[in-house]
C-alpha cells in the first residue's frame, strides 16, 4: 500500500495512524476530522472539564510536535462527504477527493436531539464549554436521559450549586445494561444528593421555558442537557455499499469491505469471544480497535480477531464505577463482593451458562481485575462464583 487514508481525527483514529507507522507503513498517511482541532480525549468532558478541574488544553491526546513526527496530512475542520471503494476515493466535504489504497473509518457518533431548539448536548469541546459556562449556582438544569453521560452531568451539576432534575424514561436507571439492583443503588445516590430524578417519564420537546413531558406538563428548566444517546456518524457512507446498521458492519477483523476496515464508536463488529455483534462507546475499546484494524489492514495474510473484554468507568459524586465485559442481555447478576447498600460492591453477570462480566462500585482497581481475565477465558457461572470471596451484608 502507498496510500491509507484514516477518516475520524478521534482516539481510534490516532491509535490507527500511530500503529501504521509503528508497523512500518510508510506511504502517504491522510487523518480527516471534522473538527479544527487534533484529536482530543473524550471522557473528562463530562466529568473535570465541565467542573472547571481541567481546562481544555490537558485534552489534547499528542504534542504538535508528536503528530508532526508521524509523518501526517492532517486535514482537520473538513468532514468526509462521500466515498467510492470502487474508485477507492473519499470525497471530502469542500469538494476535495482523497485515494486510497486502504482506508480505516473511525467518524464516531453524534448526539441524539429532541424537537425544539436550545438545549444542549455534550459530545465536543465546544459543547462542555458551552454547558460549563451556564453552570453557575441556583442556576436550574433539566438533564432529559440517566445514562453514564446524563449521570455524569448531573453529579457535576450539582456539585457546582446547581439545581437538577433528572427525567428518565426507564423505570430504573441503567437497568437494561447493568440490572435493577445495581441501577437502583445508582438512583440513590443522585436521590441523596438533592437530584429530582423522575423515572418513567417521557420528553416530548425542548421548550423555551424547559422541557414538555409527553403528557403534556412542562417542566421549568433555565438550562436543559439532552443525553439521550447518540447516532453513529455513517451518512457519508451511504450509497458506497458497505453495510450499515447501527454503524459500519464488519467481520471479526473489523473489516467492513476489502482494504477498508472501522474503528471505534462507529464500528459494529462480530466479537467472537462473546458471539454477538456489539458497538461500543468507550474510550478503551475506541484505543484497541483503531490499533486492531490498523494492524489487520497492514497485514492481511496474519490478520487476528478483534476478541476484547471491554472495559469502561464512570464517575459520580464519590462512586467509582468500573467494568469488563458485556453487561447487556445478561441472564443473572449475583453481588460476590461487598454491600449494595454501602455502595461498595463487585457484582457478577451471567449469559447462559458463563461469566459476561464484572461491575465493581466504590472497590479497588484490583478488585475487579481477576475478573476479567475470567471473562476472556469463558469461565462457567458455577466455577466463577466458587471461586469468588463470600459477599458481606447481604
């Protein structure tokens, strides 16, 4: 190959790049993003920029002087508009086409929106500075959706002086991911922390005056936070003839056509350790598949699996939330550790007849590290929980 062309300036997209030139590919390089800036972390958006403990400047993933050494035509500010695998061609949004001899897709997601104007959402620098600005004492916050993000936002929120009201359509929180018990001790921690957290209710719109429930009351609100999920960013896929659905679909190689492979928030790949298709939004497995794919593209004839345990945290208030796995769809959760009570507590998640997955509240990181290398190996549920301590207080 001459030219790889590496579409989403994004932590999957510098892994990919870094991993190219690691692998000795020394060819013409293109990373495109969509925004002006050089790739940048994600996660502390929510949590210590917008609590003004950071400031944007400690998210920059690489030095200037670090990417220059990489070697890269940085063609940042401009999206991708289009792309032809049959010409291998992406076209750009102000009209430019770039070829292509191989070609990882790493665009990521973009938030869902309500109907109505003005509310906020958080994905980019711009929007958790935007947000961070508003966040001022007394001021009233309607955040519309208790997922992490939502979470996040709402214990930053209020230890700012704010007042928050937190909707959310589920009855519990976060149960569909990680189970009724563990999504109500989450609940209660927001609940003891003075969040009006209203369950079961469903947003129809963002008003000028907050948001409109679906039966039709209104909910006051001085500023509003829409976290409702997000949308992988493939419209300029389109019409290419790689399949899409709900991102870009690719094997266990994470290749989605010959010589074009995907990365990231935007890539639904087989995994095989666990037999399912999965996309996954966290910050790791964003790292490791941008690498997996770059090394897959460089080398065909040695390809390898993308077979991770995922693995993501969440911070809120004083609770450390970490997790390995695949939480979704479980069969059973059994608390092997701990107390649910005191929110602190390593819960263990059965599909079928095997370990999934680990979630671990307000424990060590050591705690839940054995763990996952239980999950990697298939351990059956009975041998795993024979080998877990006994849980106290339950």
């Amino acid at each position: 190959m001459r030219r790889i062309v590496v579409v989403g300036a994004s932590a999957a997209g510098l892994a990919a790049v870094e991993t190219l030139r690691r692998g000795g590919f020394e060819g013409a390089l293109t990373l495109v993003g969509d925004e002006p800036r050089a790739p940048y972390d994600r996660p502390p958006l929510s949590k210590q920029l917008l609590a003004s403990e950071w400031e944007s400047d400690r998210l920059t993933l690489r030095a200037p002087a670090d990417l220059a050494a990489l070697g890269l035509e940085q063609r940042l500010g401009v999206a991708a508009g289009g792309l032809r695998p049959d010409n291998r061609v992406v076209e750009l949004a102000d009209g430019c086409e770039l070829p292509y001899d191989g070609l990882i897709v790493a665009t990521g997601v973009r938030p869902r929106r309500l109907p109505g104007e003005g509310a906020h959402v958080l994905r980019t620098l711009d929007d958790a500075l935007a947000l961070r600005e508003r966040l001022v004492p007394g001021v009233r916050l309607v955040i519309v959706g208790a997922g992490f993000l939502g979470a996040e936002a709402a214990a930053v929120a209020r230890r700012l002086g704010a007042h928050v009201t937190l909707l959310e359509p589920a009855p519990v929180p976060l149960a569909h991911a990680v189970g009724a018990e563990v999504g109500e001790v989450l609940t209660r921690a927001h609940l003891d922390q003075g969040v009006d957290l209203r369950c079961g209710v469903s947003v129809a719109e963002v008003t000028g005056d907050g948001v409109r429930l679906a039966d039709g009351e209104v909910v006051d609100a001085d500023e509003v936070l829409v976290a409702v999920g997000s949308v992988p960013n493939t419209e300029w896929l389109e019409g290419s003839g790689l399949t899409l659905g709900d991102g870009v679909v690719c094997d266990e190689y994470c290749a989605a056509a010959e010589n074009v492979y995907a990365a990231g928030d935007v890539a639904r790949w087989h995994n095989p350790l666990f037999g399912v298709p999965m996309r996954i939004e966290h910050r790791t497995n964003a790292a490791e598949q941008g690498m997996a794919a770059a090394r897959n593209l460089l080398a065909p004839q040695a390809r390898t699996p993308f077979a991770p345990v995922p693995y993501f945290w969440s911070d809120q208030y004083d609770m450390k939330v970490q997790a390995y796995g695949y939480l979704r769809g479980h069969d059973e959760v059994a608390v092997v550790e701990g107390d649910l009570a005191e929110r602190r507590f390593l819960a263990a998640y059965r599909t079928g007849d095997r370990l999934t997955g680990a979630l671990a509240v307000g424990m060590p990181p050591r705690a839940i590290r054995s763990w996952r290398q239980a999950i990697a190996t298939g351990t059956p549920w009975t041998e795993a929980l024979g080998a877990a301590p006994a849980p106290s207080g339950n």
